[in-house]
C-alpha cells in the first residue's frame, strides 16, 4: 500500500482579489504535493475557499447580491487561477458546501455537550459602522481602530471555547515536538503567546446572519475562524472515519501565510484537543511579498496580479522565480527587474542553453541516436556524482520545504553540466575517430544528467521539464523509478531542443 501524504494550503476568503501571496502558498502546496506523487506517494491536496462572515455578507449588500452570489463569482476567479498556473489539487473545499456545514455542526455539537464550550455575554467596545468588538487595549485614542470613530460598550450574548484549558496540553505539545511549528522562529513566537496565558475564546455572533447556525440555538451563527479551519476535517468527510477522514489525518502540513499562523497554531490545535481528534504532524508559515520594496497594498495599486505575470512572462517561469528567489519562510520582495534577471540567466542561459547544446552535439555527431558510454574517466564519475547526489539533497531539501535550496542544489548539476561540456570538449573529440567512444560516453552522460535535472525539475515546472524530457527521448513516466542513473537507453532518438525559455529584451521587458 502506498504511503499517504495530506497537505493544504488556507482557504482563501472570498472578499479578495487572487493575489501573488494566494498565487504563493498555493504553489508551494503543489510542488509539494507533485514531489510526493513523483516519490510513490498517495497524495492529498486540499485548497479553497472561505465564505462565510459579516465582511461577506456586507461587501454583497453593497454591491446588491446575496452572499452565495458574490462568493460563487469570487471562487471563479480563484479556480481560473489556479488552472492558469498548473495546480493540481485533489479537493476544492466551500465553506457554503453541505459536507462542510454538517461536519462544522458536528465537531460543535461535540465540543458543546462535553462542556468545553458554554454560554456567557460577551462585553467589549462596539462600533457600529463596522460592526465590530474591540477590547481595551485594542483602541486607539478610544476610537475604533479600523475607523477612529467612537466606540460603546455592548454585551452581547456568545459560546466560548474554553480555550484556556488547553493551554499548558498544548505547550506540552509543542515542546514534545519541535518540528510542530515552523520555522523556528514563528515556533518561539507562539511559545511566547501562549505564556502569555490563553484567555477563552469567543465562538459565536449574533449580530448577523451569514454563517453556519449554532446546533439547538439558531440566533447564534458560529465564529468564522471555528468554521472555517474545520475545513481541513470537513473536506476528508468528518466525522466519517471509514473514508477519507481515517486514511490522511493527521495532516502533514499545512502551508499558511504567518499572518494567521496563530488560528492554526493556537486556535485550531486546541479546538482539535478539545475533541479528540489527533492534530496536525506540522503548521509551515511562509513570509510575505512586498512589491518594489513597498508592502503590497490596494491604495498603492500595487497588488501584483498573477494573471498579468503569467499573461506576459509564462507559468514555468513565475513558477520557479517564486519559489527560488526567497528561502519559504522569509520575506521576499517582488521585483520585474528580478523575475526578468532569473529567466535570462538561469533559465535561458543555464537550463535552456545546456539542453540545446547537448541535443544540438548528438544530432550533428551521432544522427540524433543516443550512443552507448564505455569506460568513464575520473571527470566523467565525478559528474555522475554530482547528479546523483542531488537526488538525495532535493529529497531532504524538500522534506524541509526548503524549495529555494532545492533548486540551487538542481542548478549546481546544470552548472556543472555546462562546465563538463567546457572541459571535455566535445567538439575536438569529434574531430578524431579514435576519440569517438569518448566522445559517446560524454554525450550519454551529459544527455543522462539532464535526464535527471528534468526529472527533478517537473514538479517545479512540469510544462518545460516534459518538453525538455521530449527532446531527451524519455518515453516513460516520470516517477520515482527512474530517480537513478542509467535509465536512459542508447539507441533512442534525440531531437534538438528548441528554446524552453527564450531572452527577454531587458528594455522591452
């Protein structure tokens, strides 16, 4: 039986244009989710959509919908993107979807009827305009801090979560398991929080409607955050363990920007203890993008839009310059200048010029059949070396989901493919008939390495590796059996690779 592997990106809310962090995560959690597939594993990949609230509710007041219309047209534009850029999901959770609102009440229900959650009032500063709570310590100058305007002091009727109860479990927890919360760092900030003490939390709101109804009591409609992680549980069929539910959770990652780490690092995990339900192997919070050294916002119209990228530069492109320019985990700026300096120089000048060279060679020497390799020179194994020991490192990099490490470790073989042609010249070899089986040996090994980077290479941008893998005259699958060196086998056809990433004109760009 294969072995199971369950990652899952944020379900995106539905009041939001995709943007190039949605564009991020999601892409992260599919190169992860092909290189498990490509390894042998059962994948399960979940995104989506969050639905639910009162900013939903009223955006659709304002712009004279109701909330399920403006939602069914948002997570249009969600799954066009998704498509454009080549993630391939597994699952495609709605919050609005029966599935979920059954497994929401139920995991409530649960919670409910031990005790963990109770009734009480809620009392804090509200302000109207936005309909909102604010505690003391939150305002600014008394005033509301999302609209400086004045606040009043409400009650209202709510369940809380005894979320303190869960406290030291959960501290317990984390300490008990290091790789839990990542990276480090984020991991010591939520150690700190929770110190801190937990306070119960409030999960449920009467001062609207559009929400997932409290069982027995329909006045309330629970907290959007309570319903909204459930989705990680919901869209495996909880509480149904017989199906999905009982093959992949725990889950073993789930990729989250670190502005809602603490909801998945403190909030979720306790609403999981509260019912006995296993919590997840480890929560991953990437950084944010800034544009052009500005924090990425709409007043500044600066808001980078993963269409237009893909529109003008290709997927494969934006796809490997998001997740090489930045370690996964730090912050990282956007820039044209950047995105137009990597395709130029490590696509089209490392990657793409070593596969035309090296398919240009077999065609002109060898009628574009790969020829058999005799005896290897010291120079020869130390570059099959090179390319098999990637295997090993991208293995570990991408356990890590050091992506960006991975990717380096991929370009020290294509760089050192390039230095390989350099120093056996190929072309003096050619010129010699005595030299001929030498000649065979490095265009089998440079052809076979590249083989391996493609290999390597397709979860990252599996449109060009497929192409290139075409011009290497790999018939086969890409999977984890051909992850050794050799599979090549001399006698195929090689064609010559046209440009997989061609220049970009600095001044046009």
């Amino acid at each position: 039986m294969k072995p199971t592997y369950y990652v899952s990106t944020p379900i995106y809310y539905v009041n939001d244009v995709p943007h190039i962090g949605h564009a991020y995560t999601t892409l992260a959690a599919d190169v992860i989710a092909r290189y498990k597939r490509l390894k042998g594993f059962d994948v399960f990949f979940l995104t989506g959509s969050d639905e639910h609230g009162q900013k939903v509710e009223k955006a659709a007041t304002a712009s004279g919908e109701t909330p399920l219309e403006l939602a069914d047209r948002v997570v249009k534009r969600f799954q066009a993107l998704w498509d454009k850029l080549g993630i391939e999901y597994t699952d495609f959770i709605r919050t609005t979807q029966e599935r979920h609102k059954q497994g929401v009440s139920q995991i409530f229900s649960k919670i409910l009827e031990q005790g963990d959650i109770y009734l009480s009032e809620y009392e804090d500063w509200y302000c109207t305009p936005c309909e909102t709570f604010w505690t003391e310590t939150q305002l600014i100058d008394s005033n509301c801090p999302d609209c400086n305007r004045p606040v009043e002091k409400l009650k209202e009727e709510s369940y809380f979560f005894r979320m303190s109860k869960y406290q030291e479990q959960l501290l317990a927890h984390i300490e008990a398991n290091p790789d839990f919360i990542q990276p480090r760092s984020k991991r010591n900030e939520i150690v700190s929080f929770l110190k801190e003490g937990l306070r119960d939390l409030s999960v449920s709101r009467t001062s609207f409607s559009w929400g997932i109804p409290v069982p027995g009591n329909e006045r309330h409609v629970i907290y959007v955050w309570f319903d909204a992680l459930t989705n990680y549980i919901t869209a495996l069929g909880y509480p149904d363990e017989s199906g999905n539910f009982g093959k992949y959770w725990p889950i073993d990652v789930h990729l989250i920007g670190k502005d809602i780490l603490r909801f998945h690092a403190v909030y979720w995990p306790t609403f999981l203890m509260a019912a006995g339900l296993p919590l997840p192997k480890k929560v991953f919070a990437h950084g944010w993008w800034t544009i052009e050294g500005q924090k990425m916002s709409k007043s500044l119209q600066n808001v980078v839009e993963p269409n237009l990228l893909i529109d003008k530069y290709g997927v494969d492109a934006i796809r490997y310059f998001l997740l090489r320019e930045v370690p996964f985990g730090l912050d990282g700026d956007f820039s044209h200048s950047a995105l137009v300096l990597r395709i130029n120089s490590d696509l089209a000048n490392d990657l793409g010029n070593l596969l035309n060279r090296t398919t240009a060679m077999i065609v002109k020497y060898f009628d574009g059949v790969l020829p058999s390799p005799s005896e290897n020179l010291e120079i020869d194994t130390t570059f099959r070396a090179r390319a098999e020991s990637a295997i090993q490192q991208v293995d570990a990099h991408l356990d890590e989901l050091a992506f960006s490490k991975a990717l380096a470790t991929i370009w020290e073989v294509i760089s050192a493919g390039n230095k390989y042609i350099d120093e056996t010249a190929p072309w003096s070899l050619a010129k010699e008939p005595a030299t001929r089986e030498r000649l065979a040996t490095v265009m089998y090994n440079l052809a076979e390495a590249q083989r391996i980077v493609h290999f390597l290479l397709s979860p990252f941008m599996p449109s060009s590796s497929a192409k290139a893998l075409q011009f290497l005259g790999w018939q086969g699958d890409v999977d984890e059996t051909g992850l050794v060196w050799g599979k090549l086998l001399p006698g195929i056809l090689i064609t010559k690779a046209e440009p997989l990433f061609p220049r970009i004109d600095t001044k046009e760009s």
